[in-house]
C-alpha cells in the first residue's frame, strides 16, 4: 500500500496539536483527521478516534504494524515541515513586499 496524497488541513500556532492532515492511498481510500502533535520536542501522528461513553478514545482507523505506521508517520510529519516551510517563505515574501 502506498500513500498517493498528504493535504494538510490545517495548522495550528498554539497548542501541541500542530496540524489536521488528510491521507489517501493506493489513491483509491482516504484518512482524514489525522493529527500532527508536537510533544517533548518530537513530532508524532494520532490517527483519527472517537469518544467513547466512558470517555476514553479508541481508534477508528490505524496501522497493524509498526512498519507502516513509521512509514506513514515519516512521510505525514515530513509534508507538514514542508508545509510550514511553506508558509513562512510566503509571509516573509509578503513582509518583504510591503
């Protein structure tokens, strides 16, 4: 399985949560709600879940081996980066404008 597409949702400034990302693979399913966390100076994925009555979460959808999910994470967090430097080239493009 492949992953074909990473969009970035949306980023955030504030907050350990540092993005929503969507994910499509073999271009044929797509994930979306996928967090970006920042946490003790690390970048990591939580996959998408739900609340459950007792108010614990659980998974709706997540890797079966530690193997895919290194390779999804990789490949999540590195088109994040790539999106952050994205926008800051654009802002300092913008205030170099002005």
């Amino acid at each position: 399985m492949q992953i074909t597409d990473i969009k970035i949702r949306k980023l955030f400034d504030e907050g350990p949560m540092k993005a929503v990302v969507s994910a499509t693979f073999d271009g044929q399913l797509a994930v979306h709600d996928i967090k970006v966390i920042n946490a003790r100076d690390k970048y990591f994925i939580v996959m998408p879940s739900k609340k459950n009555p007792d108010g614990t979460y659980r998974d709706i959808v997540h890797p079966i081996n530690a193997e895919f999910r290194g390779m999804l994470e990789e490949q999540i967090i590195a088109a994040f980066l790539a999106e952050l430097e994205a926008v800051k080239a654009a802002e300092a493009a913008e205030s170099s404008a002005s």
